[in-house]
C-alpha cells in the first residue's frame, strides 16, 4: 500500500472544497489535495444551467457552470494538486485517509488537517413511502436536471412535481422550456420550501400551479408512469378522504429534501447534529476533532452557493492557521441556543475572543409577517431587526460584532423570532 504525506487534505471538489482550497493556500498553505469522486470539478453546478448564482460573492450574475469555472481557474493557477474519480473509502480522527483511484490503486494519505466538503444529496422515493406500482418516469429532480442539462436526454413530456425545494421549482420551468407540459407542483407543507424569487420565475410567470398542503399519496403504471393520485393533506400530514384527485402523467420528479453527504464525517464525529444531519462546528468550522473542518452542503443545506463559499473561506482559511500555527488552544465559547421560531443555527459555538464581525446563520420554522429576529446574550438583547416576512426556504443570518458583548457576563447567545 502507498503511503504518503500531506498537509491539507480536502475532500470534495464542488463549490465548497474550491473555495476552500483557494483561500487555505492564499494564507500560505502550498501542500494541498483536493479529492473528487467525479471526472470533474465542479459538483452540483456543472448541472445548473440557470442564472443567479455570484450576486453576493462576485457581485455579477453568473450560472452555475460559470460560478463553479471561476474557483476552478483559481485552483488552476494556484496549482492546487487535484484527484479526479477517486473516491475516499475511510477515514479517520487520526486524520488518515484511505483513497482509491483508478491510477494510483490504493493511496493511504496522512493529513495535518482536513476539511470535509463533500455537498449533499437528494432524498429518494424509497424515503416518502409512496403506495403503488414502481413504474419507470419517476425521478429525482437533481437526477432529471442532469438527464436535461448534460445528457441531452428528455425523462418525460407530461409532468408532476412532488415538493418545492429550489430544484424543483427551478425543473418545472425548464422541463417547460424543454416542451413540457408541468401540470402542477404539490407541496406538503403549507408553504414553499423554495425561494421566493424562483416560485415568481419559474411557476408564477408560467402559470404553473403551486399546489400547497398537498402530496402525492399513490402511483399508477405498469411499465411506464401513466398517472398519480394526489390529495390534501391537514395539519398532521395525513391525506383528508374526499380530497383524492387523478392526474394523468408520464414522468413524476421529487424535490422532496436534501441530505448531506456524511457517511465519511460519522467515521469520526461522534456527535452529529440532528437538525442539519452535519456535524457540529464553531464560528472557524471546525469539528468535535482538533484539525477536521466542515463546510458547504455537508455541514448543512444552503440555499445560495454565495452562503457556501463564504463560509468555506472561512474554514479554508481556519484550516490553514492549523496546519501552519498547530493546535491552538481554545479558551471559553459562546452556545449558540435556538430560541422560538428558529429551527436551527450554524455554528453552534462561537469562541468568546473573536475580534472580527461573526456571521451566524439559521433557519426559521415556519412563515412569519412583520416579526423580528431577536438576539440575546444571557438576558440582554443585543439586536432586534424587523423583517417584513421570513420563511424555511431562505437562510437568514445575524452578525455578532464584538462591542456589542462587551460588559455582558453570559455564556449563551440565543436567536429567536419574536413579534413586537
């Protein structure tokens, strides 16, 4: 077996593992691997054709191929090593990785540090529990998003979408402009877990019906897909009898969830948190383990690949004063606790010596009008900030700046969502 040594190891080379790349070696770490199971780099952006990615990062609307070439050309230039189809078998807190690769065989790498970047994926049709026959024209809406945006392969002409994440929405305009009739999209909760500028895009301004409190409750079809039996849902999610209705289709996708990818990350975290399925990091991004960092879709779902590269900066960034300065010590932190309205937050600790604005973001959960989003430390609001609506499918954030915990003697920082 090939042993070999490296000081930054970083798996995954999407969007977070590039950015996090670049700025690892900007801060002047020069020995870095990136491994990607793909014969690409890229990730998920390869397949996103669309627009709207890059306002916040490099202020100009790019695609995803476009956002996604821009780090590859960093990377290019900085001459960042980079495995192609390998895909990492092991992992441990020893920072070893075990790789295969179809040139090298079996590579066993000794890391200083690592950075964990492998992106999410999406939730299958074995997860809902839908009743019927298992005919062909189901899909996920990421794998239909490949099928039509890199294969040049067409999965259907009559078309019902279950849920209404960010993929789904944004499938039911392209299979539209593809020549598709989209019928309708059903979404289980009452409201969309979607951005509300891809529900006015892509649904309202194609007149595609966005059917809320509804799911697809049985499938019909043989061979081939021929039709769905939807219904109403109430407040338990169970369908209400009567609400049933039969929509003839030949192709049904499922936007229905994303999960981050952490087969690898419980090799070594003990401790993962339940509310994103990722592990549990600090305001630098690093784990329960000293030297293993977590960033983008692995750590939690974003929305905006912007989000993703900041924050893998960040832990690039986090990374690199490891391999370069050691362990370093860390004194008294911040817990960040959610408080009502608020799902989740990331990270969840922040180290009480920060000396620089700390970005936190989180999620809300469920759809609130003219509330505002409270911060306190200990008993003392810090914050308080007005937001005409907040809703599940898009992130809010807060940012701590250090003056502001100046004389305060606490240990926790919650964020709720509160009315006046």
């Amino acid at each position: 077996m090939n042993t070999i040594n490296r000081q930054l190891v970083i798996i995954g080379g999407g969007p977070a593992g590039l950015s996090a790349a670049v700025a690892a070696y900007d801060q002047g770490v020069k020995d870095i691997l990136v491994i990607e199971r793909d014969n690409r780099l890229g990730g998920i952006l390869n397949q996103c054709i669309h627009n709207g990615f890059g306002l916040t990062h490099f202020k100009e609307e790019l695609t995803g191929p476009e956002y996604a070439y821009r780090f590859m050309k960093m990377v290019e230039e900085r001459r960042i090593d980079v495995w192609l189809n390998s895909m990492v078998i092991s992992l441990t807190k020893e920072k070893e990785v075990s790789v295969i690769n179809d040139e090298k065989g079996f590579v066993h790498i000794q890391a200083e540090a690592i950075i964990l970047a492998m992106g999410c994926r999406e939730r299958p049709r074995g997860a809902l529990n839908i009743a019927g026959s298992r005919p062909s024209g189901i899909y996920t809406a990421g794998t239909a998003q490949r099928l039509v945006n890199m294969e040049g392969f067409m999965p259907g002409r009559e078309v019902v979408i279950l849920g209404s994440g960010d993929i789904g929405l944004i499938m039911a305009r392209r299979m539209t402009l593809e020549g598709a009739n989209v019928k309708m999209v059903c979404e289980l909760m009452p409201y969309s877990g979607g951005l509300k500028r891809n529900i006015v895009q892509c649904l309202d301004d194609f007149d595609i019906p966005l059917r809320l409190s509804h799911t697809v409750v049985s499938v019909h079809g043989k061979e081939r897909l021929e039709g769905v039996t939807i219904a109403k849902v109430d407040e338990n999610f169970k369908a209400i009898d009567g609400t049933q209705e039969y929509v003839e289709c030949d192709t049904l996708l499922l936007s229905v969830g994303l999960i981050p990818e952490n087969e690898l990350t419980r090799l070594v975290i003990d401790d993962m948190y339940p509310m994103t399925r990722g592990p549990r990091v600090d305001n630098n991004f690093e784990t329960e383990v000293d030297g293993i960092f977590a960033c983008g879709n692995v750590l939690h779902v974003h929305d905006l690949v912007d989000f993703v590269t900041q924050e893998s900066m960040i832990a690039g960034k986090a990374a690199a004063k490891y391999v370069l300065d050691g362990p370093q010590t860390k004194g008294e932190s911040y817990d960040i606790k959610t408080g009502p309205g608020v799902r989740y937050s990331i990270p969840l600790t922040v180290n009480k010596d920060f000396s620089t604005p700390q970005t936190v973001r989180f999620r809300v959960k469920d759809v609130y009008r003219d509330a505002f989003i409270s911060v306190k430390v200990g008993d003392k609001e810090i914050q308080k900030r007005k937001k005409r609506v907040v809703a599940p499918g898009e992130m809010e954030a807060v940012v701590l700046v250090p003056k502001q915990f100046e004389n305060i003697d606490a240990s926790e920082i919650t964020i709720s969502i509160v009315g006046e």
